[in-house]
C-alpha cells in the first residue's frame, strides 16, 4: 500500500522535473531571442538616427514592457483579493449550514427532547423551524445591500 503511494509521489515529482526543466530551458531560448532583436532594433535606430535617439527608443520600449507587466500584476492581485473575499463569504455560510448537521448537536437536541418532552417542544421547534427556513432561503440570494467596489 506505501509503496503504491511513493511510486505515484516519486512518478508525479519525475513529471513535474521534466515539466519545470523544459519550460526553464524555453524561457531561457525566449530571452536570448528578445536580446538579438532588441539588439537588431539598437542597431537600425543606431544606423537611421544616432546613437542617444537608439538608446532612448530602447529605453521607451522597455518602459512600456515594465508598464505592462505592472498592470497585468496589479490586475491579478485585484483578482485574488476578489476570490479570496467570495471565498471566505462561502465558507462563513458554508460553516452556518455545517453547524446544523452536527451530530453532536443533533444529539444533544434529541435529550433535550427527551428530558422536556415533545408536547412543551412543539411550538418551539416550530418558531426554530420558520426561523431556520427564513435563513436558508437567504442564504442563496446575494445581499444586494452591499455594493459593490466600482471597477
């Protein structure tokens, strides 16, 4: 049964080593092709205009990489902070609703019914019964309360 389980770890870890090197290797290859046509660019604006007008034209193209890249991050964060706030609104409902079908609790609840009995309960559960039907069916409709942030 172990062994089951270390030639699957040992065969995922393989794959992934193989996966990892081969991407290292093409980000590597797309490196050294962005410096020669980053050089072949130097030296056409070189020959044309001179060589402050090369350098400034260089300068302006990886400006605007640096502000793509900035953008593109700033987005991703956003999008994790999104996903991460609708994550923790699922699972405080999610933890409500688990509450509900603990069975410590529903243990505890049948010896209260016991003890009290079910004649003095009835109208009790009855009350607990509306109450909990009234939560649920809010719990699947989205608060239209809180706007949300403008994007």
């Amino acid at each position: 049964m172990f062994q089951r389980i270390i030639d699957g770890i040992s065969a995922s870890t393989g794959t992934t080593v193989r996966l990892t090197s081969l991407a290292a290797g093409a980000a590597f290859a797309l490196f050294i092709t962005t410096c020669f046509l980053c050089a072949a660019a130097f030296i056409a604006v070189l020959e044309k205009y001179g060589p402050v007008q090369a350098c400034l034209a260089g300068a302006g193209i990886f400006f605007l990489l640096t502000l793509t890249a900035a953008v593109s991050y700033w987005a991703y964060k956003r999008q994790l902070r999104k996903e991460a706030r609708i994550a923790a609104e699922r699972a405080a409902k999610s933890t409500a609703q688990s509450m509900l079908t603990d069975p410590m609790l529903l243990a505890t609840g049948l010896q209260i019914v016991r003890a009290i009995g079910v004649k003095r309960l009835l109208p009790i559960l009855a009350i607990g019964g509306v109450a909990l039907g009234i939560m649920a069916s809010r719990a699947g409709v989205p608060d239209e309360a809180s706007p949300e942030p403008a994007e």
